[in-house]
C-alpha cells in the first residue's frame, strides 16, 4: 500500500519512497525536486522503490511540506521524533 500525504493531491505518483520502517509514500519527482536542494530520484520510476534512511514520522513531515498547499500547523507537532535531526545541525 502506498501513503499519500495530501489526500486532495491530484498529481500522479511517480516515485515511491520507502522509509527505514517500512512504510512506502507516493511522491512526486517534480515537488522534490522543486522543494529540495536536491533530488536523487532522477532516474527513478513508478515501478523502484527508492529506500531511504530516515523513518516513516520524518518521512510523512517531509512530504506535507512538499506540496504546493496550506502548511503543516507545527504547533500540533510533536518534536521528539525529529530531535536526531536536529544534532548534525548544532555543529554548523
């Protein structure tokens, strides 16, 4: 089964991203692209599965934000899950 982040999306799927628990989640090439400094899923299709490292919670957070919508409300979200990301940042 495949996640989508924005139920309202009417973009087609065209990259799958399978986070480091297991979850899969629809996304679209051109949203990472546009709202990423980088995409490595160039030369990914509908039928690879790109398998990333973080887990699902980052992954899904990830995603709400990109899409060309209203944002995520952050008060609502709990930051514990997200704290590892945080660390390689306190060194820059």
């Amino acid at each position: 089964m495949i996640t989508r982040q924005v139920e309202d999306c009417i973009l087609e799927i065209d990259v799958r991203l399978k986070s480091s628990n297991g979850t899969v989640f629809g996304a679209h090439q051109r949203n990472l692209e546009q709202y990423s400094d980088g995409s490595p899923f160039a030369a990914s299709t509908t039928a690879e599965v790109v398998k990333l490292s973080e887990t699902a919670d980052i992954l899904r957070l990830m995603l709400k934000f990109m899409h060309n919508v209203r944002q995520p409300e952050l008060s609502r979200v709990q930051f514990r899950p997200y704290q590892r990301l945080l660390k390689p940042l306190k060194n820059t």
